[in-house]
C-alpha cells in the first residue's frame, strides 16, 4: 500500500537489453540470438529457443514509453523513466574519470544530461521508472 503523494519505483528490461548485450558479448555471432534481438526490438517479446544460459529465459522487454502508459493505466503520475546502465556503461575507461575529482563530476554532470534525453532513454539494458500515487 503506498500513502497519497507516496513515490514507486519499478525495474524494467529495456527493449534493447539483448541487442547490447550482443554486441558487447558477441553473442550477436550466432544467428539465433540475432534473431532473438531482433524480436526483441520488434516486439519485446524475448523468447530463448536454446538452452544457453547466456541468452536469458523468456520475459517481456519494454520500451520506455510503455513504462509511461502502464503508470497511466494504474492510476499513477508518471515521473521519470530513468537509464540504469545507461550511456555511461560504454566508457571504457571509468576508472580514469571516477578516480580523478574533477573528471568524476565532469562524467556525472554529462551523465545528468543525458540520461533525461527522451532519445537515448532505451540506450540501457534496465529501465527504471518513478511514479507518484495522487
């Protein structure tokens, strides 16, 4: 139960979730997986014919706009759906900048405009949204 004015949270596995991961993996070198990413992206449908563990069970992907409307449906204010990962996942090197004071806030305020460009939100492989009740 959440009191008027109460904040909820929701995780989500964003639509691209299995295309990045393949990229990054390589698991986009066997044609069975591109054809789960690209159902994926087409559908959010995630289905994993193959028993590799890597490429996940079966689930439900979503866009970020579909977070918008599910908190619409269920009554609540949409407040913000938000990049888990994010852009910020494909420094390659965070070290560098997190160690280094001035770089690590240069990295932050960058990341702060980014990941509240509508654009780029599914650019993740996990969504999370904030809704308001009342």
């Amino acid at each position: 139960m959440v009191r008027e004015g109460g904040l909820i949270v929701a995780a989500a596995i964003s639509r691209f979730a299995s295309t990045l991961d393949g990229l990054f993996s390589g698991f986009l070198d066997d044609p069975v997986f591109v054809r789960i990413a690209e159902e994926d992206v087409r559908s959010g449908q995630h289905r994993n014919p193959t028993q590799h563990p890597g490429y996940f069970t079966t689930a439900y992907f979503h866009h970020p706009e579909e977070l918008k409307c599910e908190i619409a449906y269920a009554g609540l204010q949409h407040v913000a759906t938000l990049p888990v990962e994010g852009i910020g996942c494909m420094l390659q090197n965070f070290d560098e900048h997190w160690q280094d004071a001035g770089r690590r806030e240069r990295l932050l305020e960058a990341l702060r405009w980014l990941e509240t460009e509508p654009s780029l939100r599914g650019a993740t492989g996990h969504l999370l949204a904030v809704a308001r009740k009342g």
